[in-house]
C-alpha cells in the first residue's frame, strides 16, 4: 500500500513538472505586444483620478498632456495640442481636432474647461489659472493670475492633469458645484496673496461647498458604474486585479494607427526585489527599481538582454539644516560639514548610478552646472573638496576647540546633534549613515535618527529636527534653476530650514537677498541674458553661504530588455530625459509613436 | 532558604548529565561575554570602503566584509551588546507580564477574571504595526532607554504567553495537591508561587528563549521607526541591510554576508532553546524518567 502511494505521488510530481515546464516554455517563446512593466494601483480599482491613490502607474497611460517637454533638447512634443499661443498672460491651445475618448466621444475644450474646474475645485490648484474658457470645440484659451509666474505656461502645457482628467459626459453632473467650490476656492487665495482679510462666513462657505462636493466626488467610481474608464490616453484600465493591472489599446487614440502595442501589463511592484527577479527573468520589460552595483552586474549576467539607462531625475540629495537651532547658524560650522563629507563615499553606498555632487554647492543641478554658471563665476568661489585639515582650519580661525576627538564650539559647548532622514528611503537612509560616520570620525557627535513612514512631511514642516537628509534643490514641473532656487530660497526648503533667504548677502556684485534674486529671475526668466546674469548671483550665494550641503544629484536607473521588444532608443537619445517625473511618459512616447514594439 | 539552595544544587548536579542544557549555557554565555567584552577586544572601525566591498572570510576578515567593506566579525562583536541587552530584557519583561497575568488569570475567577481575561484579550487582538506607528508618533521626540524601549516591546509580546500560561494553571489548580493546600487554608501566595508556579516555571522558561527572536524583530522595527536609537551594527539591522539594501542574496560573491549574520541570530536563539529544554529536563520529573 506504501509503495503504491509512493509510487502515485512521484508519478503526480512528475507530470506537475513536465506539464509546469511545457507551460514555463510555451509562456517564455509566446510572441506577444504587450509592453510588461511593474507599479502600483489602488485596489479595488476606481477609476477616479480624485479617489485614493487615483489611478497608479496608468497615470500617463490615460491621461495626455497638451504636450510632452524634452528637457534635455528643449523641445515640446505636441500631444493633445495641436499647437499653442502664448500673448501676455493668454496661454491658447488648439486642441487636436481627431482626439476622441476611448467611448468614441470626441474631446472637445469643454472638457479642458471641466477638468480645471475639477482639479480647481478638488485639490485646491491650480489658482495661478485665473479663467479658462472654451473658445470654440478645439480651442482653449487660458488667463493667468496677474501674479503668477510665466513658467506656469510650462505646467499647463505639460502637466497630465490639466488638460483630459476629468471627461465632460461623465463628470457632467458636478460641473456646477465644481466650478462655484473653484470660484470661491480662487477668490479667497486671491484675497489671501494680496493682503485682504478673507471673513469668516467666506471661509464657511467655502468649506460647506467643497466638502458637500468631495463627499459626492469621492465616491464615484466610474469602472464600477460605467463598467469602464473612458480616458483620452492611449490605453484603458480594462482588467484590474490584486496582482495585475492590464491596459488595452484605445482604438480612438489618434495615434491608434502607428501603435502596435496592443496592452500595457502592470505587475504589482510589491519590493524591489520583486522587480529585480523579474527583470532577470524577463517577466518586466522595463523598469526603474534602485538596484545595488552587484546586484546589477549578476542581473547583466544572467540575462544579458537587460539594458540601463540612468537619467539625472533632476534634483539632489543634500543634508539640510535647521538653522533656528543655533549650532548651523555658524557659517563655519557648514563650511567645516561641507569640506568634511567625502561625497564619493556617500554616493558609491548610497546610488553608486548617481551623478557625484561636484566640488562647488550652487544650487544648480551638477549635470546641469556647466549650462548656467560660467568659469568666471566659478573662479570666484569656494571649491569644497573633501579636506578633514581644511575643516579645522576654519573651525579652529573661528574659535572652536578639540578636546579628545570632540569638537567644540567658541562657547565650550559640544559640537553634537542628531541627523534625521526618512526611514522608508532606503538610499537617504545608507547615505545618513555613511554621513553620520564620517562627521563622527571628524571629531562632532552625531547620532542618526529615523523618521517613520508617512510623517517625513509632519517632522520636517513641524521644524523637529536639528540636521537632515532631504531634496535639495529640485527642478520638478519646470526644469530651470529658477525652479530649484524657488525651492531653496521661497518654497520647500526655505520653509522647513527657516534659511534667511530675505536678508542680504555679499556678493563680488554687491549685497543681494536671494529671495529678491529669484523674484528677480522669474520675471525675466525669458531674457537669458539678464537671467543668466541673476543665477551667476544666486550660485554665488548657495556656494558661499550654504544653506544646503548636496550629496549627489539623483539619477532614475531605467533597466530595459530588448528580449522581446525593440526600437529602445540610444544611449544619447533625448527622449530618456522624459522619464524623470513621470517614466511611462517614456513609455507611452515610443509606443504610441511606433518606435518601441514587440520583435 | 535551604529549600532553593537544595533546587540549585539539584540543578547544577543535573546540568553535568544534561548536555542540552550545558551547551544551551555555554552558548548563552559566550554571547552575554561577547556583549560585555567583545567591544574591548575587538575593535570596530564603520569607515566605509566599497572597493574592499563583500571580501570573502579570512585571517584578517573572519567573517569578510559587508556592503560597506567593514569587517562584519567586528560588527557582530560590538552589536552583540545591543542585541543581548534589548531582546533579553525584552523577553524578561515579557516573560513577567505575561505569567503574572497568566497564572492570576488561571487561577482567579469571577469578575476579576474575567477583567485579566479581557485585558489579555485585547493585547492578543491589538494589530502590533499599526500601534507601534502611534507609540512612534507619541514618543518621536523622546530619548528612551533601553528599559523604556524593552518594556514598549514586550508590551507586544506578552500576551500569547499570558493565554498559555493561564490555560496551564486551569488544568493544574483542580489537581488534589492544590485542593490540599487550600483545604490546610494556605494564603493564595503559597498557593500560587510554591505550588502552581514550580509546574509552570519549565514551560516559563522555554518562552523565554522563544521571545528571543520576537524581541529581536521588534526592535528592529522600533529602530525604523525611530522609536530607539539607531544601531547599525545590531545583528538585525545589519541582515535589513543585507538582504534588502545590499541584496546580498543576488550576488554569489556575497554569501558569506546574510550567512554570517543569519548563523549568530540562529546559535543564540538555539542556546536559549536548547537551555531552556535542557531546565525542562531537569525540573520536570516527568521528562526525568530515567532517574
């Protein structure tokens, strides 16, 4: 009886294996036009850009910008605009006259016009467009708030949300509420911004409004009324499950025609593991997991039809200062941080991939430097090159004393604080502790400490840190130093490092605040000549008065196989400056236009 | 007096006959003696250097290098201390949480009982992440100590012993040895700790060494969130690093770095189990049949 029992379960095992490997074999030499990737998504799946976690990595799948932006050629590539004019504070777009939705409804400036009306009303931005009006069906004629800034053009053309989020006939019935929640919602920032006192009853009214809308918003669900998502995109969410997520051809798409890609395929990008397994097994085409210099080399290996390109995601990593704690007040003190970190070690365990932070900190991206801040600039600054002699020089010309291999400061006190960095970023976090290491070793008593998951914004707004790790500059939207200065100087970081952008710092050119510098440079952001004159300036300051110390300038790794598709571009290829931000932007691009498709 | 000194020499005469419980010891041991003087002995430098990144094992490298090109020996040395204190305590106050409340629950009944029997209740049910997330955000400013940090983790830990344990003292208070007692009026202390406590001590015991692994990933995760002090060279941190950072397990040449690691976490928890089997063994006069 044993015997039989054995014998029927090696037999069952084998047939298992034999029929599981038939299958394995078939699934690998199956050709088919899918373009498999990996991301996330909520599930159960809405449909409702509005609802949590919108639509996940089908995001630039189904939603189409006016245009796309290359930035490293500079040039727009014209998507659901035919072509665009700008006059003043009027942005006019000519929408495509063949764009339909994925229903067979044509798309129509109403739709442009209920979108931002939508986003307006829902989300609270953007207020920078002060009227949209449909001109006729294919045209769209945008007016700009008196104080917004004229980049913003750039935000409307490219961003994926502005122009086909929202479709007219089947959001129709909120329409009106939107559009009276996004009035009031732009009349009280308006108010706000110029100085006026906005009354209460406004406020009241506002929030009644806005939250009668979201309660209604919220919970649409248009794949589970509809049974489907009508999207302007190239590809429709068609089957959702846990694991999977499967986009379908819009056969309305204008591009319909040259695209070959018959689905798009999402695995669930449950670790980066996960993602590195499938890569080497071929189950990804393509993907942009952060992946360590071994681990990289035994995949290049293993499956040698595994491609990377790494694109500068355009923004560093810097270690960032509260400067209300008195300690990072000092100059000396930031200078002696700066000339101590060994940015090479930091970077090689941290994003080996990423671009090393160069010797001068001017708050230009370092891949970009050269672009914008000229030799005679450069002449005239500090070079931070690692030197442990050169930080206590200045440590030392400064007042400050070491006392067995602890630093003080002029008044006694011990050079000591803690380093915060975000624990779910795991590059920040091996890049905190190779920091904290080397400062240790320096002779200043440095602990690190983790932020737990989702309360980096709370810690970081809420000023409870002494040192962290953090996005330095970023040229996220518009991708100009005048984003990144923004950034240091007006926006994010001069917010959470309370840095005293408005006061005036000395400069080879006289004394200039750099808050003043970027007002400066956004109004004459389209005169290179005076704007590249204002950035000399601003470089000059960043580099001098430190108001970040950068790491590395942050790259996306972009692993592709070329087993099952072709048409990936060059290494030199523009078009992979497109991916930061929004990689399946990329994506979407070469197979919409027929360039990347199955062998 | 007397009676504990008559149990201790007892114990050590039955420690030389009892080899599970002698190498359970000596392994413990080895390790509480590397987490008091492994530091002195073995220095540590955290200087990164990549290109000396995943050296395999030799002379100078007993264990090779890690990700970083530091010495993994002289990490698991130096975070020995680390490991030992937080989970031992962790598992201590586990361990008394958990059989206090355990054996009161056992062996009261009525509305008291019943209050043990919720408290416990809750605890088994409480969902630990999600609670660890609130403790982080409660106390994110605060610099516990080891005390505070192992009594956050044994809050966590303790109530499936608890559970078990009061199963145990149900089956054993209706035994006729406790009727005698409480027939001879003895005061419920007695009871509980001279006649109940003994037949529970054992399984007590195995617990304990069982909490090890537990303490460990707790703190781990209290370590990630900020709740307790960043240690890299703590043996958990050092395998997150390993197999999720470094991804180790997707590189031949770096083997020996989650191997190393992993073997040191499986000899302490294996000392504790095998001690506390080998106690078993010795106290349990039914599992010393062959006296």
């Amino acid at each position: 009886m044993k015997k039989t029992l054995i014998k029927i379960f090696v037999l069952f095992m084998s047939l298992t294996l034999i029929f599981s490997s038939f299958n394995f074999s078939f699934a690998a030499t199956k050709k088919t036009s899918d373009l498999k990737l990996a991301s996330d998504w909520p599930y159960p799946f809405h449909g409702n850009p509005f609802g949590p976690g919108a639509v996940g990595g089908a995001w630039w799948f189904v939603y189409e910008p006016f245009a796309y932006y290359i930035p490293q050629t500079g040039q727009y590539i014209p998507r659901l605009a035919e072509k665009w004019t700008i006059n003043g504070s009027k942005l006019t777009v000519y929408l495509r006259k063949n764009a339909k939705w994925s229903d067979g409804r044509a798309f129509t400036a109403q739709d442009v016009v209920n979108t931002v009306a939508f986003i307006q009303a829902m989300w609270q931005w953007p207020y920078e467009i002060q009227t949209v009006r449909a001109i006729n069906p294919n045209t769209v004629e945008f007016t700009l708030w008196k104080d917004a800034p004229t980049s913003f053009m750039h935000t409307i053309l490219t961003d994926g949300a502005m122009g086909s989020l929202v479709p007219y006939h089947v959001y129709s019935k909120w329409y009106g509420q939107a559009r009276q929640v996004a009035e009031l919602g732009k009349k009280i920032f308006y108010d706000t911004q110029s100085g006026k006192t906005v009354s209460d009853e406004t406020k009241k009214q506002y929030e009644k409004l806005s939250s009668a809308l979201r309660d209604q918003v919220n919970k649409f669900s248009p794949y589970k009324t509809l049974k489907r998502m009508p999207v302007v995109g190239a590809y429709e969410p068609t089957k959702i499950i846990q694991s999977e997520m499967v986009l379908s051809k819009n056969k309305y798409h204008w591009l319909a025609n040259k695209n070959t890609t018959e689905r798009v395929v999402f695995r669930r990008w449950s670790s980066n593991e996960f993602v590195w397994a499938s890569l080497v097994s071929g189950e990804l085409d393509a993907a942009h997991p952060n992946m360590p210099k071994d681990v990289v080399e035994q995949l290049k290996f293993i499956n040698p039809n595994l491609n990377v390109k790494t694109v500068s995601d355009l923004s560093e990593i810097a270690l960032i200062f509260n400067f209300n704690n008195k300690l990072f007040k000092d100059l000396n003190l930031r200078k002696a941080i700066a000339y101590v970190i060994d940015k090479n070690k930091v970077k090689d365990v941290s994003v080996w991939q990423a671009n090393p932070a160069g010797q001068y900190y001017t708050g230009v991206l370092s891949s970009m430097q050269s672009k914008w801040v000229n030799s005679a600039t450069l002449s005239k600054m500090t070079k931070y090159t690692t030197s442990a002699a050169s930080a206590e020089n200045i440590l030392k010309k400064a007042g400050y004393t070491k006392k067995d291999n602890q630093w003080y400061t002029p008044s006694n006190e011990p050079v000591e604080f803690v380093l915060s960095v975000y624990g779910p970023h795991n590059d920040w976090v091996l890049a905190a502790r190779e920091v904290v290491q080397q400062l240790n070793k320096f002779g200043f008593k440095v602990e690190m400490k983790l932020i737990p998951d989702g309360m980096r914004d709370q810690v970081m707004r809420s000023g409870e840190y002494e040192c962290a790790i953090e996005f330095g500059s970023a040229w996220w939207g518009y991708p100009h130093p005048m984003t990144g200065y923004a950034r240091l100087y007006q926006w994010d970081i001069a917010n959470i490092t309370a840095f005293p952008s408005k006061e005036k710092f000395n400069t080879p050119w006289g004394e200039y605040s750099p808050f003043d510098l970027v007002e400066e440079l956004r109004v004459n952001i389209n005169n290179s000549k005076k704007a590249t004159e204002i950035i000399q300036k601003l470089a000059y300051i960043t580099n001098e008065y430190l108001p970040v110390v950068p790491l590395f300038e942050k790259v996306l790794p972009i692993y592709y196989s070329s087993a099952r598709l072709t048409g990936w571009p060059s290494a030199q290829d523009g078009r992979w400056s497109l991916a930061p931000g929004g990689i399946e932007r990329l994506y979407n691009l070469l197979i919409t236009e027929g360039v990347l498709k199955a062998k | 007096m007397s009676e504990l000194r008559i149990n201790l020499t007892k114990g050590i005469s039955l420690f030389k006959y009892n080899k599970k419980a002698f190498i359970g010891f000596i392994i413990i041991l080895f390790y509480v003696l590397m987490a008091i003087f492994g530091r002195y002995i073995v220095p540590l430098s955290l200087e990164s250097n990549f290109s000396e990144r995943y050296l395999a094992p030799s002379l100078k490298h007993p264990f090779g290098t890690d990700y970083f090109g530091i010495d993994i020996f002289a990490q698991i040395v130096n975070g020995a201390r680390t490991v030992i204190g937080l989970s031992m305590t962790s598992s201590f106050f586990a361990v008394l949480i958990g059989t206090i409340l355990g054996i009161l629950r056992g062996y009261l009944t009525g509305k008291i009982g019943q209050l043990v029997d919720a408290i416990i209740s809750i605890f088994l049910v409480i969902p630990s992440f999600p609670a660890l997330l609130i403790m982080a955000a409660i106390f994110a400013d605060s610099n516990l100590n080891m005390v505070q940090i192992s009594l956050i983790v044994a809050l966590w830990l303790w109530a499936p012993l608890a559970k078990q344990v009061s199963a145990q003292v149900m089956s054993i208070k209706s035994k006729e040895f406790i009727e005698a007692s409480k027939m001879l009026n003895m005061p419920l202390y007695y009871i509980v700790f001279k006649d109940i406590f003994p037949l529970v001590a054992p399984y007590i015991l195995v617990n304990f060494a069982m909490q090890l692994k537990g303490a460990m990933e707790f703190t781990i995760g209290l370590m990630f969130l900020g709740l307790a002090k960043f240690d890299s060279t703590h043996w958990g941190i050092m395998l997150n690093y390993a197999l999720y950072q470094a991804g180790a397990l997707y590189t031949p040449r770096a083997f020996h770095y989650p191997f190393f690691i992993i073997l040191n976490i499986i000899l302490l928890i294996y000392g504790g189990i095998i001690f506390a089997q080998g106690l078993e063994e010795t106290f349990n006069p039914k599992l010393r049949g062959h006296e």
